[in-house]
C-alpha cells in the first residue's frame, strides 16, 4: 500500500509561521512593572531598560526573520492605570511575497487611567507580491496618553527593489472612553506602483507613515509646522477634537524615518528607543 503523500495545501500551512505576545504593565510606587507576560511561536518580547523606573520599554522580537503567505502574529498590550510603557521592534518587519494565502497581523492596545503607551514599532517593509491584512485596535481610558507611529516602505530603494503588485488592507480603529474618534481603512490593491505613482495617493513616493497622538491640541501640530523646511519628504499634520493626526510620505525608507524622527521629536513624547536612533 502506498504511503499518502501530503497535499501541497498542507505542505505550505504545516511551515507556516504563528506568533502572539500578550503583555500587561501595572504601576507600582511610581514604576512600572511587567505584571503579565505570555510569548508564543515565532514572537518574543524583550525589555531593554529594566533598571528605568519611570517607562519600560518593551522591544518585539520575530524568530522567523520576517512574515509571509499564510503566517498569523497577534500582539495584544494593556498599560493598567497609571504605568508608562514604550513599545517598538527589534528590526524592521519584512513582509515577502505570497502566491497565496495573505499575511495577517492583529494589534490591540489597551491604556487605563492615567497610563501612557508609545507604540513605536520600526517600519513595515513590504516585497512584491506581498498580501498583508493588519487591523491595529486601541482603547484608551478618557485621561490616558497615546503616541502611536507605523510605518510602511514599499520595497528597498537602495537594492532596486519595486512593489509592483501586490494587496495591503489596513484597517485602524481608535476609541476613547469607549467612543470612537479615529477610524481609517488603507486597501492598495492590484499594480501598487501604479496606485503610488498618482499624485492624489503619495506622488511616486515609496514610504509613508501616520502618526496618531492623544491627548493633543494645535500646539502638537504648530511645533511640526515649525519644522517643516527640515523635512526631506512631505509632511501634513492636523489637531482637532484632542486628536492629532500627521501624515508623512518620502522617496525612500530612509527619508521617512529622518522625517519621522524629527514629528515624534516636536510632539515631545517620551525618549525614542535607542533602535531608532542606532
């Protein structure tokens, strides 16, 4: 009798990569401490800065060197009343390309009373061909502060590299006390350099990022404006109803993140992780 040979379907799902880190902060006598801990499959997390008793950084870490066709990472953070904590990655995340199933990426963010979160992952670095589906989630309480930046390259400039098909669904839903006062679906589907090239979308730009910061009033927006002839790329920020929202688009990675750096540096949020400035 013959052995059954496996079916490619099952071939491709059994070498798939799966990752979920679940991490809860709580503030104690002006520190904040890890008070819950969970990693699984290819996520890790990491904390740098132990010894800095006013905010924890916590640093994301993928063991399969990147995300692909079929792989599924979920991250899901909670800052309990009063903590501080400051969240990036260990590297940029590198999502290849799929003949198949997409790639999927889930984060939820939730900041009690009077806790502070930056959520300051490095960029998204996406390869022709990719199919990625990300939904990022936030709660926060009606005092807590949010500074949240992402990023997204499309292909490396510097090695010739060019997305020129592929899908991106992106999909954001802020809530303050329960309400919600941020809601923004990206979808680039089809020939994405074509979509890139239009003057209305980023204007032959391949790096674009938003930058989400609440509690926040004009006075967030007039410092970035302050700054503007030092930008490389473009650069819009707006503030209204406590929300503030910059949007910024570049030739290349490089760019956005000197632009980047320099938004995050005029809003005056908490010290950048050291990755960022390595």
């Amino acid at each position: 009798m013959l052995a059954r040979t496996p079916a490619d379907s099952e071939i491709f799902a059994g070498n798939r990569a799966i990752g979920r880190v679940t991490l809860a902060v709580a503030a104690h006598d002006g520190e904040t401490r890890r008070r819950k801990v969970h990693e699984a499959g290819a996520l890790r997390v990491r904390f740098p800065n132990a010894a800095d008793k006013a905010v924890l950084e916590a640093v994301i870490v993928n063991t399969a060197g990147g995300m692909a066709g079929g792989d599924r990472f979920d991250i899901d953070v909670a800052v309990e009343a009063g903590a501080r904590l400051t969240v990036t990655t260990a590297a940029a995340e590198k999502v290849y390309r799929s003949l198949g199933p997409g790639t999927e990426v889930s984060v939820k963010l939730d900041v009690g009373s009077g806790g502070a979160l930056a959520w300051l992952p490095q960029e998204t670095i996406l390869f022709d061909r990719v199919r990625l589906r990300r939904m990022i989630d936030v709660d926060l309480a009606h005092d807590a502060d949010l500074i949240l930046a992402e990023a997204v390259v499309f292909g490396r400039s510097a090695m010739g590299e060019t997305v020129l098909q592929g899908h991106l669904f992106d999909h954001w839903r802020v809530r303050v006390g329960g309400a919600l006062v941020f809601a923004e679906t990206l979808r680039l589907d089809g020939f994405v350099a074509q979509h890139l090239a239009q003057r209305a979308v980023a204007s032959e730009g391949v790096a674009i990022a938003s930058v989400i910061k609440v509690p926040a009033d004009e006075s967030g927006a007039a410092a970035v404006r302050d700054i503007a002839k030092d930008f490389v790329g473009e650069v819009g920020v707006s503030a209204w109803n406590n929300l503030l929202v910059a949007r910024l688009v570049a030739r290349d990675g490089a760019a956005l993140h000197r632009d980047l750096v320099g938004v995050l540096t005029a809003l005056h949020t908490t010290p950048l992780p050291r990755l960022w400035l390595n």
